[in-house]
C-alpha cells in the first residue's frame, strides 16, 4: 500500500518535528507521515534549527506554506523553547513525560533517537485527532511565570534557613549543650560552656558565627520578598481580591491563599470538580480488571506544591474547623481508625477541600459549616 503524505483538514500539507533535549544536544526528528529525517544540532542553537527546517522542507519537497506542529517533554528548559516555536508560526505542544506510552517488558531499550521518533509518531497521532495519546501541559503566560517565583524562592529560602539552624544546633549538641538560635544567640554564645564548664573550641565558635549570619542574611531577603508580594498583590486587584477572599476562611493564612491563587486558582480555568482534582494530582487512580477492584490512591500527575499545601491545610482544617462538614465527615469515615487509616483519610479530606476551595472562588459558596473571620 502506497502511503500519501501528511494533510491537514484544509488540504495543506503537515511537517511534524518533535525534540528530544539535553544540555549539551538538541535531537530533532522530522516527518511527513511517510519519510522521516533525523537531525543533532547544538542545544539552544535556533538559528541552526531553522536551517534544519529550511533543508527539511527541502528534501520532504514541502511548500513553504505549509504548516509546521513541533513537540518536546516538559522539563529542565521549561517553557522559552515554546514561546519561541511560537512566535515563528509553529504550533507546539508540551508533553508530559510521565504520560508517554513506554513498552511494558522487563528490560527496553532507550536511546535520544529511539524516544524522538516516539515522540514524532505519538505527535502525528495527536494532530490526527486522537486527543488521549497524552497529558499535555497547560503553559502559563510569561508574567503568569513569572509571577510565581516569589512564592517559590520563599519556600527554598525558608528551608535553607532551616538547614543552617538545624546546622548551629548539631554543633552545640557535639559540645553537649542543647540550645534555641534565637535573637540573642551572639550573646548566648559567649556566655555558654560545654559539659565541663570549659569555653566552646575557637574553630567551633567561629563556624557557628558564620551560620548566624547565614540566617540573618536569609531572613533580610526574606523580608524583601514579602514586601515584593504586598507590591505584588496592590498592582493586581483581582488577584488581591481573591488572596483576600481566602484568607477570610478560618484555617486559610496568608501564606496559603497567596500559594493557592498564583499557582493554582489565579491562571487556571476549571471547568468541574474532576479537573481542579486532576491538576492537583489529587484525583483517585482505580484499578478495575475482571473481579480485581483495586485503590491505588492519588494520581500525583499534577501541581505538586499545591498538593503538599492542601495535605497541610486538612490536617489544620481538623483542628481549626472541627464543626465543618468536612470535618465531620473525615471524623466519621476516618476517625476511628489507626495512623494509616487517617493518612489515606486527610487526602481525600484535602481533594475535597480544595473542590470546596474552587466553589468558593468561583461561585462563592462558602463550605458549609465553615467559619469565618471577622471582617
């Protein structure tokens, strides 16, 4: 059977690339649904891209108006290699990796070249109409990006300062002296003795120094990262609005609204509950075969800060909204049980919870018997 080459629905002839990166190697392999050709240019090289798509044309003996749809897996690039495929006509989508169909033997052979023409096979299929071939990511706008990464260096800063008080207090420990690093630490390490009464060692007081002054390095830009948030939030009403409507929910910081609406509720569009679960990856994954009927638990496929913030917010909606529905009902299905049984509960207490969450935002109902603070 002779096979024809690829068309769209108007008729116009299809160039299909998909990319495999690295750092070092961009894999490009190109079709037309009969004839593939297979190209390595240097990472990040664009112009040496585009002269790859000019001789692909070329030899496929494309016009040049025909239409071009790329695609690459989400990863250590992140979305600049989209906005500019973008931006010079090609339509491309991002692939979630973890969505791509793998064979299923024990052992299988991997290479750039043997995952690009997966890639391109699995694109052409896509483009064909078949819509459930993978998970394709939802990229963000530049500023929405962008608008993000406070909330996302507070939380490595945060957990940077840990580390270095975690630090101070296994080196007093050594020296058998268990102690807080507060305010008044420079004072107390003058003051304090080891366990005989003997002044720390020299090396050992200098190092705790200096890791004081790591935290109070961390904590000034902390400090600038909130009050970039506060600028932040003025020069976005509607954003401000939400954050504001939030935190109005007993158990709701400011911390948390703020995390919530940048990365989950401020740029995304749900249209039902299965999605804002979905994209939490906090939507349930059974396993349902003949008689088998099997739980295996959340998916884990979407927005993972939002899915750790929510297993927080459950566990302080336990404590903070006791006379909720929802606590009512974890405290009814899960409460009698052993630790295990209440960690599988607090997670689907937090899939709901964030459904109640949406429904807040969007059509302001508050969840019921849910209290407020006071205005």
């Amino acid at each position: 059977m002779i096979q024809t080459e690829a068309k769209n629905s108007t008729g116009k002839q299809v160039l299909y690339i998909s990319l495999e990166l690295s750092n070092k190697k961009w894999k490009l392999t190109f079709g037309d649904g009969q004839r593939k050709r297979e190209r390595t240019i240097t990472s990040g090289d664009i112009e040496a891209f585009q002269e790859e798509i000019v001789k692909t044309r070329k030899h496929f003996k494309l016009g040049e108006c025909c239409e071009i749809y790329s695609c690459y897996e989400s990863g250590r690039d992140g979305f600049w290699i989209h906005r500019y495929l973008e931006s010079i006509g090609i339509k491309n989508i991002v692939v979630d990796p973890a969505s791509i169909e793998v064979n299923r033997r024990k052992r299988r052979a991997k290479t750039d070249r043997i995952d690009g023409l997966k890639l391109l096979t699995m694109l052409i299929r896509h483009s064909s109409g078949e819509r459930k071939v993978w998970s394709v990511v939802r990229v963000p706008t530049l500023a929405q990006e962008d608008e993000r990464r406070p909330s996302r260096e507070r939380d490595r800063l945060v957990k940077e300062r840990g580390a270095h008080v975690t630090r101070i207090k296994s080196l007093l420990v050594l020296q058998g002296i268990h102690a807080e690093v507060g305010s008044k630490f420079l004072q107390l390490l003058e003051e304090v003795r080891a366990w005989d009464g003997s002044k720390l060692p020299e090396h050992v007081v200098q190092e705790l120094k200096r890791e004081y002054e790591r935290i109070g390095m961390l904590d000034g830009q902390l400090k600038q990262i909130n009050e970039e948030k506060k600028r932040q939030l003025e020069a976005s009403p509607e954003q401000l609005q939400k954050v504001k409507k939030l935190e109005r929910i007993q158990a709701v910081g400011p911390i948390s609204s703020w995390n919530l609406v940048y990365e989950f509720f401020g740029w995304r569009e749900f249209k039902n509950v299965k999605q804002v679960a979905g994209a939490a990856g906090l939507a349930p994954m059974p396993y349902s075969s003949g008689d088998m009927q099997i739980e295996q638990g959340i998916s884990k496929a979407g927005n993972r800060r939002v899915r750790s913030l929510m297993l927080e917010l459950a566990w302080g909606w336990q404590r903070l909204q006791p006379g909720s529905k929802l606590s009512r009902w974890f405290q009814e299905r899960f409460g009698g049980g052993g630790k295990r049984m209440r960690r599988i509960g607090i997670v689907a207490l937090a899939r709901k919870l964030l459904i109640a969450l949406w429904q807040y935002l969007e059509k302001g109902i508050v969840p019921e018997g849910a209290i407020l603070k006071k205005a």
